[in-house]
C-alpha cells in the first residue's frame, strides 16, 4: 500500500474514520533519523499491503497533530486503531521493530 500524506485536513477521513490500523510517522525533512525511517515504512508498507496504513506526518506544517499526540521527538510511529491512540514509539524502527509495535 502508498504511504498517505497526513493533514490537519484529513486527518479525519484518513485516520479516525479508517477501519485498518493506522501507523503514523511523525517526522521533518531537516531530520537525519526520519530520512533513515522513510524506506524501511515504505517497505512495511508494500509488505503490509492494505492490512495497515501508514501515513507520514510532517511536525513543521502540521503543528497542531504534533502537540495533540504530544510528539516531543522525531521520528515517533503512533498506532491508531479505528481512530483509537493504541501505542506511540519513538526512534528508527527497523522493519521487525515495526511488526512488533503493529500487532493488534
């Protein structure tokens, strides 16, 4: 599956509303870790295919996501279910890493 960007726009529709898991990346392109982060979610993604989605979103243009789920650091991964806040990790995750967060 694509990796979705995240918006304060459409959060709602892509996030809350969404009946598969969600991992989101909170990130930032001035970010060396979260560059590191971005071709292993891409390849999660693949392996995933549609039973998660994974959505990037970025802390300098969406602020107000970034202090509602309180990301202090970057890159942190927050699993939402069925629009629920289920767990948040912070760090490079490596693929093994990201099954483990992702079980539900």
């Amino acid at each position: 599956m694509e990796i979705v960007t995240i918006t304060n726009d459409n959060f709602e529709g892509e996030v809350l509303a969404c009946k598969t898991p969600v991992l989101l990346d909170f990130w930032a392109d001035w970010c060396m870790p979260c560059q590191m982060q971005t071709p292993i979610l891409h390849t999660f993604a693949e392996e995933m295919g549609d039973k998660i989605k994974v959505g990037k979103v970025n802390v300098d243009e969406e602020a107000a996501l970034a202090l509602k789920y309180q990301i202090m650091e970057i890159p942190t991964l927050v699993l939402m279910d069925k629009g629920v806040f289920v767990r948040r990790i912070s760090g490079v995750q490596q693929i093994e890493g990201l099954r483990e967060v992702c079980k539900l």
